[in-house]
C-alpha cells in the first residue's frame, strides 16, 4: 500500500499558489509512479517522458484553479489511448489524488482541486465505459466522503439515499436538459 502523503512543513496551505500546486503534482505523481496499481499504467504511457509530463500537469491544475490559462490541451483526448484502464484505476487515481490534496491544503482551499478532480473523472468514465456505467463501491465510498450528494433523513434534508447502483452522477453543462421547461408556449 502507498504511503499517506504529508505535506513537507506540516501546516495546511491556505490557499494555492503556483509554488504549492507544482509541490502537490509532484507528490502526488510520485505516489502514483510507486503505486503497484496505477504506477505501471502511468510508466507504460509516460515511460521517458516524465520530465516533459509534470510540468505540463502544474499548467493543468494551474489553470483550473488559479485561472492562470497556461494549459493548452484536451483532457479526453490525451487519455483516448490509454490502453488497460480499467474502473479501479479511476478509483485509486482518486484516491490519492484526494488525499495528497487533503494533507497539503486547507478543506476551503483543498476543494478547488477536488471538484474539477471528480468532474474530470466523471467525463472520462463516461466517455471510456458509456452512459450505462455503474460506479465501483470504493469509488462512491470517496465521493460520499469528498461530496456527498445527499444526506440522511433528519439533517435538514430529507432527501431519500442514493440507491445501490445509480448510475455515475454527471454535471451536464450547456444545454438545460429538460427543453420543455423553456419552450415557448404553443
């Protein structure tokens, strides 16, 4: 198993930085490489080319949670050929990319990450596995944990729980899904 991560100074950052964001993408992709799981995926795409990788992940999550605007790329399509993924990839990917988030950064600042990390995860489930998939067990475990979507009867949200086998909840942007609500008025 793969060590917990803890931050070099023990405190939580407050808030990202370009500094602190190359520190986390770093500690996290060296948790991933020695991960028995997800490590030989990672070295059979990026074997050699590392060096070239990682600063180009500081852009990525630079840009998602700074604004910086310095990552050209498209997210789908560097992870289309990447051959033996499987759902329990997905599932340690976030796990520890959560974790590492969690012992650097203060919760406020931690969620910056967390919730592009599950969006981005969602997209590339969907778009790998199809709209049918069913998430694994310890991945709903981590987002119930990160984010839960309801909560129990009695908390000032009665909502019913989430029942066994729902399909992967997606965020669909753009569009109202429900076009009979804006329709003019026949």
């Amino acid at each position: 198993m793969t060590r917990p991560d803890t931050s070099p100074s023990g405190a939580l950052r407050p808030q990202p930085t370009e500094e602190n964001i190359r520190e986390l993408v770093y500690a996290f992709y060296d948790r991933v490489r020695e991960d028995a799981l997800l490590g030989p995926v990672f070295d059979g795409v990026l074997a050699g080319r590392w060096d070239e990788h990682l600063p180009k992940m500081c852009r990525f999550w630079s840009s998602l949670v700074l604004g910086t605007k310095t990552y050209r790329g498209n997210v789908q399509h560097a992870h289309d050929p990447v051959p033996g993924v499987e759902p329990q990839h997905f599932s340690r990917w976030l796990y520890l990319f959560l974790d590492t988030v969690q012992a650097r950064y203060a919760p406020a600042a931690a969620v910056q990450f967390m919730e592009p990390a599950l969006r981005i995860a969602q997209s590339l489930q969907l778009s790998r596995f199809g709209w049918d998939y069913t998430i694994p067990p310890e991945q709903q475990a981590i987002l119930d944990r990160v984010a839960p979507r309801r909560r129990p009867a009695g908390h000032g949200h009665d909502l019913p729980t989430r029942p066994t086998g729902e399909r992967f909840p997606a965020r669909f942007v753009g569009r109202q899904m429900d076009v009979a609500e804006n329709a003019p008025a026949e």
